[in-house]
C-alpha cells in the first residue's frame, strides 16, 4: 500500500476504533499483517474452540492456518462432511473470526449473507467475535457501506463461487432475486450489548472484497 495511504488509514483508523468503542466493542489497530496475526492469537487462548464464516481476510493475515496448526478446538467446515453440524457447532464456540463487508467510520458493520450461518452467528451465539479488518472496508456511512456491500463484496464474491448471477455478469449489483443470490440476509451491527463480546482489529492493508 502507498506510503501517504497508509499515513491517511492510519489517522482515520483512531476515528473508528472511537466509535466502535462508543457501540460497547473493543477495537485496536494493526499496522501489518504479521502484527494482526499477533493480536489476534493474544486474544484466543490454547485450548479455545474456534469457528469462522467465509473470510478471506482471516486467511489472509494467516490467522486460520495458525490456528488449525496450534493447540485449539478449531472447526473447520471444510473438513465436516455434515456442513449443517459444523454451523451448528459454531453457535457454541468460544470465538467466531469473520471480517465485515464495510464499516463506516463512526464504527457500524454491515455483513451480507446467503446461507445466514455467518451474519447469524455475529449477531447471537459464540461468546466472542473477532473481525479482521482491512482498511479498504471503510466508508464514510451507512449508505456508503451498503453500496460497497452490494457493489463491490458481493459481485467479486458471487465470483468466487461461480454463482450464476447477474452481477458476475455486470461487476455490480442488480439486485436479483436470482436462486443463486448470495444477498438474502443484511446485518447491521450498530452496538454490542455484550461488552467485550466484540473485538475489532483493523488492520492498515488491503484484505479481502
Ligand atoms: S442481489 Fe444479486 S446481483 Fe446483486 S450483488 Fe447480490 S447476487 Fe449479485
């Protein structure tokens, strides 16, 4: 990432880590990858059991490989032959890691989802949640983050997983109702009740859609 980019991240980055803690979540700021990583593994102790939705940003810091490799109960849905029994396990993990599709500066998440598994277990169950943030998911608000939900995170992950939908035809959005759609469920997180059940490290790189 360019210099002056990460200069201007990493001034807006206090604004964010304000508000997210003025919605009852902790929140700190990682300048690198590898220094996420570390943070991350300082919050989940061994022993630990550990689900995640689809994240890219989580591999991308090398968060799930360390921990599938470490000394922790991680649930790892590919290797469940019973995908609903590996979700359903999720529900009662100590930590669930996922990223969010935007943030906006003042510290709200949107998440976007087909099958619910992920926005549903941020919203209720794991006693913890832990997002990997990259930088380039924040916006300036509300509106901004669902154009970027919409626009830019669910195209490129319609991509991903070859979904027959208009916007892997388009780029963007088209606001199908197509039986591919991966937006089906929208989660808002503006506030934790639970304070301490939300941790939030953003990270000053470009992760994940
Ligand atoms: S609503 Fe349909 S077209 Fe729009 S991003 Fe979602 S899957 Fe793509």
């Amino acid at each position: 990432m360019e210099e002056m980019t990460k200069k201007r991240n990493a001034l807006l980055a206090k604004k964010v880590i304000e508000g997210l803690r003025s919605r009852n979540m902790e929140a700190e700021f990682a300048e690198t990858k590898e220094e996420a990583l570390k943070k991350a593994l300082e919050l989940i102790p061994e022993g630990a059991c550990v689900s995640m939705g689809g994240s890219m940003s989580v591999h991308a810091i090398g968060l799930s490989e360390a921990l599938k490799n470490g000394n922790y109960n991680f649930i790892d849905r590919d290797a469940y032959e019973d995908k609903r029994q590996a979700m359903l396990l999720a529900y009662d993990a100590d930590f669930f890691l996922s990223s969010c599709n935007a943030m906006t500066e003042d510290g709200v998440m949107v998440n976007i989802d087909g099958n619910a598994n992920r926005v549903s277990a941020i919203a209720q169950g794991p006693k913890h949640v832990l997002f990997i943030v990259g930088m380039n998911k924040i916006c300036k608000d509300v509106d901004h983050a669902m154009k970027r939900a919409r626009n830019v995170a669910s195209p490129i992950n319609a991509q991903r997983f070859g979904l027959k939908t208009p916007c892997t035809q388009t780029g963007s959005c088209m606001n199908c109702k197509s039986a591919d759609t991966i937006c089906c469920q929208f989660l808002i997180t503006r506030y934790s009740r639970h304070a301490g059940r939300i941790h939030v490290i953003l990270v000053n790189e470009d992760l994940g859609y």
